[in-house]
C-alpha cells in the first residue's frame, strides 16, 4: 500500500486540482506552512495514514488540534479540511447530508415543485467521499477529477454518548444513501481517495472503550518556551523588529505562570497571539519588554485571563 508520509516541514506537495489553501485571512491565521508539529503527533499521524484510521486528537483549547489538521492537508496537497463541528445534538447521519424537510413541504404546497434534491445539502463527509467518486457516480456531476479530502469532526465530546460508536461504523463504511431522492448507497471508495478523518476532543466527558480502540490517538501539549517563541514570532514574521523583548516577556509570563499552577485555565497559544497582536495595533513596541511598553498593558489582559482570579494573578505576575 502507497502511503504519503507526512514530514511535518510544511513544504506542500504539488497537486494542481486541490485547489490550494492560500489567500484568505482565515489561512493567515491557521498557517499551515508555518506548523511545526512535534515528533510524537508526527508519528501519530503517519500511523494513522497507514493504517487508515481516523485520528483522535486531544489537548486543551488552542493547542492546535485543528491547525494540525490544516497542516497535514496542505503538505499532502489536499484542499482546505472539510470540518464538521459538533454539536449536542449531532447524528451520524448529519455527517453526510442535510435535509430541508420544511422548505421541501412548503415548495410542494406551493407548486414549487416536489423534487426533493434542491433540498438536500451534503455536509463536509458527504462533501469528502463525493469528490472521491468519478463523476457519474455523485449526486452532483460538478468538477471532473476525483480528489482525497481531509474531515476535521470537531469536540466530539460535545456529542451525544452514542455519537462516537456510530461515527466510527460510517467511517469504517464511507458510504451513504439519501432516501429522501431514492437515491442508491454510494459505491465504494477507491483506497487512493479514502478520506483521511481527524477527530478533535477536549477530554470534557469520557469516550467509549469500543471506540478508542478503533482510532490511532495523540494529545498535543500546550507550546512552551523556545517553541512557543518561534510560533509566536512565525505568525508575525515581517511584522516584528529584530529584537523580539516583547515576545520573550510574553513567553516568559505564559511558562512561568503554567509552571506555577497560578491560574484556573493557562491562556492558549491563539490568546498569546492575539494579545500581541493587539499590543502592536495600539502602538506597542517589539523591541521593549512587557513593563517598557510605551502604552498601558493592562486593558489588554483581558485577551488572556477569562476569570476574575485569573486578571488578579496576571496583574500580580506584571506589577
């Protein structure tokens, strides 16, 4: 079996019909060329690529669990993930398709017409496995080549107890029917254009055994010192000065606070970045550490502490 090895470097593999990933603000702050991931998510990933199961990833907010996805889709050459985010009261079937049953009853009240198609919208693993069908095969015969696709299912832990265990059965599948159109069950997938499924949770509630043996895992930890700097500084490459104080200080604060268990929940990476972000836009300085900064500091704590425990240590940490 040919697997493409993901290298975590972010250099993208050519494939002129994936469509890309650039361009966009949103692409800007997931950088997937800019993602470094370590060794053991690495690992995990190519385990998972070679044997075909889905991945589950863990790890609190903001240590780039979804980035993750986004940089393995880039350097295999994919399009932008398809991602399905989950909710209370998500379904398998949710996976696949949506259906208007309203707006479907109401247009053939009306005279609208009484085709139920226009009423069906494929959602982001219905989306992965059309693109993965020729195209007399798809529900809509739009683009003409077959292409793989990466599937984000997001905080599976927000899903009901059954969810899991009934993902898993249609992933294990890749294949559906809308009964709703009469339409046939979807003809398998050829191995070369099988989705590759990434399956995020936050460790809220506890999944089911049957379930976690049938997923290859890895729990990302929250960047830290040397490689916490480097993110921050990759994101605002062009932007800061030489002298990087101002990320030094921030990095500093965030691993001194998480060492010392000071605070209810330890700001994420992604409030890091914003809180230089907003530091910069209202006039600070990359060159001057935390407590020289020509601009109060204080307003901009509240990108980073969310409780009111959490702004009285940070105050502390900076007076």
């Amino acid at each position: 079996m040919s697997v493409d090895w993901y290298r975590g470097d972010g250099t993208r593999r050519d494939d002129p019909g994936s469509g890309g990933m650039a361009g966009s603000r949103a692409d800007a702050l997931t950088d997937p060329a800019g993602y470094r991931p370590s060794d053991e998510a690495r690992d995990a990933v190519n385990v998972a690529l070679l044997m075909g199961l889905p991945l589950l990833i863990s790890g609190e907010p903001g240590s780039g669990k979804t980035q993750l996805g986004f940089a393995v889709a880039h350097e295999l050459g994919l399009s932008r993930p398809e991602i399905f985010v989950t909710r209370s009261t998500s379904q398998a079937r949710d996976l696949f398709y949506r259906y208007d049953a309203i707006g479907h009853f109401h247009a053939a009240q009306t005279g609208r017409g009484a085709d139920p198609a226009p009423f069906v919208e494929l959602q982001p693993l219905g989306r992965a496995i059309e693109s993965a069908l020729p195209p007399a095969d798809r529900l809509s015969a739009s683009g003409s080549e077959r292409r793989r696709s990466l599937v984000i299912v997001d905080e599976i832990d927000k899903a009901p107890r059954d969810f899991p265990n009934d993902l898993l059965h249609e992933i294990e599948h890749l294949r559906f029917r809308i009964p709703e159109t009469g339409r046939p069950e979807t003809p398998p997938i050829d191995d070369a254009f099988r989705p590759i499924v990434f399956i995020t949770t936050n460790a809220e509630q506890l999944l089911p055994d049957a379930f976690l043996r049938r997923c290859a895992f890895v729990h990302l930890r929250p960047p830290t010192g040397e490689t916490l700097a480097r993110i921050i500084e990759r994101r605002f490459e062009g932007v800061l000065a030489r002298d990087h104080a101002l990320v030094a200080d921030i990095v500093a604060l965030s691993d001194g606070l998480r060492q010392q268990n000071r605070l209810e929940r330890a700001p994420s990476s992604a409030e890091l970045l914003q809180f230089l972000s907003a530091l910069m836009m209202a006039g600070g300085s990359a060159g001057l550490g935390l407590r020289e900064q020509p601009i109060p500091i204080e307003p901009w704590l509240a990108l980073l502490a969310k409780t009111s425990g959490d702004m009285a240590q940070l105050r502390d940490a900076l007076s």
